[in-house]
C-alpha cells in the first residue's frame, strides 16, 4: 500500500476556524474540478448512463468529475461488506489493521475508477474509440482515474479531522443545493413553443407575470408548466426538507447511569435514521452501477435475452438520452410523475416495494458492518462504566438488540417511503438527492453547533 498516496494524521488539535478553511478550501477543488472539461473529447452527445443520479453521485458529465463519488462509495461498501460479513478479519483497534484497510479501501476504489473509465471510453461516451485514438483514449481514461485518487485524498483530508464531516457528504450536498439553485434561478432560455422561457422557475415566474396580459394564465404556466422546472417543483423540494428535518427530531432516549459514580444519570439516543442516510445512499450506488452496466450492455448486444432481462432502453422524449423501459432496470427506477405512477401502477408498486425493502435491508446489515450494532453499543457503555437503568449487563443486550434493529430497518424504510413520495411530486434534485442532502446539512449544523460548543471562544470569535 506504500505506493498509495497518503494524508498523515494531524499532530495537534484542529482549531474550528482551520477545519472550516481546509473544508471550503477541499470544496473548492471540487468545484473547480466539476467544471474544468476533460481533453480529448470528440463527442458527448450520446446517452448518459448515469443522467439520473448525477446529482447524488456529485458527478459532473463531460469533466474531471466524471465518475463523482461513485468509485470511493462502491470501494467502501464493497470492503464493509467483506467486513462485516467475516471474509476478511479486521481488528479496528490496531492501528496497523485499520491502517491496512483504508489502504485496501483506497486501491480498490482507484481500481474501480480505472474500469469505469476504461468503459466509458471504450463505449463510445465521448466519441468512437477509433476516431479518438488510442493514445486519446488513453489520456481520457487517466484523467479520469487521476481525478478518482483527487476525491479520495480529499474525502481523507476531512475524515482525518482537518475538515468538517466527510469529502462525500460535502460534495453530494453541495451538488444537489447547486442543481436546486440553478433549477430555481437559471437565466438560461428555451423556446418551448410560447416564445423565450427562462429555465429557472422563479426568474420564469416574474418573467411571465411581467410580459403576459392574461395574469392568471401566466401564473397558471409559472406553476405547471410541464417541459421546464415549474414553481410547484420548487414548493416540492421545500416540503420534502421540512418533513426530513422534522423527522430527524424522533427518537427514542434509554436511560443510562454510571456503574461507578452514584447519581450520575443520562440518557443514549436511539435516533429514528440511526444509520443516518447510509441506507439512501448504498442503495443510489448499487442502482447507480446497475443502470451504468445495463445500459452499456444493451447499447451493444440489444438482442441477448439475459440483457434484455437486466433491462432495455429507450430515448426520452425524443432526446438522446436513454432511459429504462423494460426489465430489472425499469422496475428499479421511479416512475416521472404522478401521471406515470397512474398509469403503470404495476411498476410503481414494484418500486415502492423494492426501494423500501432495500432501504431497509441495507440499514440493518449497515449497524452490523459499521460498529453501531447492540453488541458493539452495549461494550461501548460498558467500557464508559455505564450501564441502562433498571438492566443488568445481560438484559441490557438484550434491550439494546430489541431497540435498535428495529429503529435502523423502519428508519430505512421510512428514508425509501420519503424518496419515493419526493420523486412523485416533482422535487428538484430527485427525492434520493434531497434525503441525501438534506441529513447531511442536518449533520453539518449538528457538527457546527457541537464545535461551537467545545471552541466556543474560537467560535465567537469567528
């Protein structure tokens, strides 16, 4: 792994005013990357496999950011899994364990990059691989692995404690507030057959009101236009935020005491989204690299029947763009509208069935996999010297293990019921990429007011 490059440790604390710097500086980066074109580009046009998950993925089509996020998060719940399943054995209180699975973490995640270039390439995304070159070819597919090791040294740099949060959770945030800012606001027009329309549906609701002499047709327009982001998705995406912080308040608080201390007491949370957005976002890579696979494999053998299977593919509307509309992949996308979900109520309660399962599954297996399962809580208090009121070591197992399986399978459901609902009433960004975003804002302000807390001279003075 000493090939690997590495972020060292910080040897001292972090003030809060440098953890902010180094997190807008890591952002920066970022941005700028999302926006500098990859060289050698012939084309693209074609079909993009990812379209509906760009905004989760913190991808960015056409550029450095390619590929996102999709290579690290694939990488980390691929080793979690091996983890967690007892394939490979890692003991996370040796420092050399811990060490050589963030290692093993960040070559697989690199390696990943390395095939979701070479695929992208050699199918055509930016342009006939025999007109490119092959040396065109392979200069795409090194920026595009070279970018991969840039979020990973960037996610490092924050999870080392130089930053705030995570590289991930900062970037799908960040892409996400962007998609719902341009959505809201964008200059950008388009003449749907109306004459000009602004595509930003609040710039587009003053624009109509101001130049059309029917107002209440214009206002009508502003709010369900159908072709360009409409008022109503904006009043969507609102909704789903305050239902998700709403949310975020329920919880179930075990009281706890000290086994030494007499009479000091307290309380251990058992939040409702006790596996935070984990679950939303295990399940975004998994569909994520089906899409990608199933896409790819249809554009070259549209006949094969176990292809056909996995899923077919059709152009949108009468763009390029290809989405499912047939086999596994279809049934594991959401239906557009409400309209949709009408109409082919089938898949829409295959959907719901399998996003809601798969949430859900994915919650539990996460606590057992991340260090947050009964037993791992119940040796944690243990070693604080606490201990659950009114339960003995053994029974408090036994409470723990009744408790938080259940709070992280509903929880998980509940994140896929709340995707769902969004992704049918039209919030911008997807309904995945609100959830995403907004737990992980929720955690940065939990985070702010928890280091304000401890720096509260540096906070201030910031």
């Amino acid at each position: 792994m000493a090939v690997l490059p590495e972020i060292a440790a910080p040897e001292r604390k972090i003030p809060f005013r440098q953890k902010v710097l180094w997190t807008a500086v890591t952002l920066f980066i970022f941005l700028v990357c999302s926006q500098v074109p990859l060289y050698g580009i012939m084309s693209s046009d074609s079909s993009d496999p990812l379209y509906w998950m760009r905004a989760i993925l913190a991808s960015n089509r056409g550029t450095l950011m390619e590929l996102g996020i999709t290579p690290i998060v694939t990488s980390g719940m691929f080793m979690q899994l091996l983890a967690g399943a007892n394939l490979i054995e890692v003991d996370y209180s040796l420092k050399e364990d811990r060490s050589l699975f963030n290692g093993a973490q960040k070559l697989f995640a690199v390696l990943i990059a390395f095939g979701q270039a070479t695929v992208s390439v050699m199918n055509g995304l930016y342009g006939p691989p025999s007109e490119l070159g092959a040396g065109i070819c392979l200069l795409l597919i090194l920026q595009l692995v070279v970018a991969g090791v840039i979020v990973v040294l960037l996610d490092e740099l924050l999870q080392k404690g130089y930053g705030l949060g995570s590289g991930i959770s900062l970037f799908i945030a960040t892409n996400v507030c962007e998609t719902i800012l341009w959505k809201a606001l964008s200059p950008t027009t388009y003449n749907v057959g109306n004459g000009p329309e602004f595509e930003g549906a609040l710039i587009a609701l003053f624009h109509l009101l101001f130049t059309r002499s029917n107002k209440s047709r214009a206002l009508k327009e502003a709010f369900y236009r159908q072709n360009l982001p409409n008022v109503m998705n904006l009043l969507a995406t609102v909704l789903i935020f305050g239902i998700v912080i709403y949310l975020q308040g329920f919880r179930v608080e075990l009281p706890v005491k000290s086994s030494r201390f007499r009479g000091q007491r307290g309380t251990y949370p058992i939040k409702l989204f006790y596996t935070s957005n984990m679950p939303i976002m295990l399940q975004s890579a998994l569909t994520s690299n089906m899409f990608m696979i199933s896409q790819m494999v249809y554009s070259r053998f549209p006949e094969n029947i176990l292809v056909r299977i996995l899923g077919t593919w059709s152009p949108y509307q009468g763009t390029n763009q290809m989405i499912a509309s047939g086999g596994l992949a279809y049934y594991m996308s959401p239906p557009h509208s409400i309209t949709e979900a009408l109409l082919d109520p089938i898949h829409t309660v295959v959907y719901v069935t399998f996003m809601l399962t798969a949430c859900a599954l994915l919650s539990k297996t996460w606590i057992e996999v991340s260090g947050s399962s009964p037993r791992d809580v119940a040796k944690q208090l243990k070693d604080q010297n606490m201990v659950m009121a009114g339960h003995r070591d053994a029974s408090m197992y036994k409470e723990l293990k009744r408790v938080i399986p259940t709070a992280a399978a509903f929880g998980g459901a509940v994140l896929g019921a709340v995707s769902v609902f969004a992704d049918l009433i039209g919030a911008i960004g997807s309904g995945t990429g609100i959830l995403l975003c907004t737990t992980i804002i929720y955690q940065y302000w939990e985070m702010f007011v928890k280091e304000s807390i401890e720096n509260s001279g540096d906070a201030l003075a910031f």
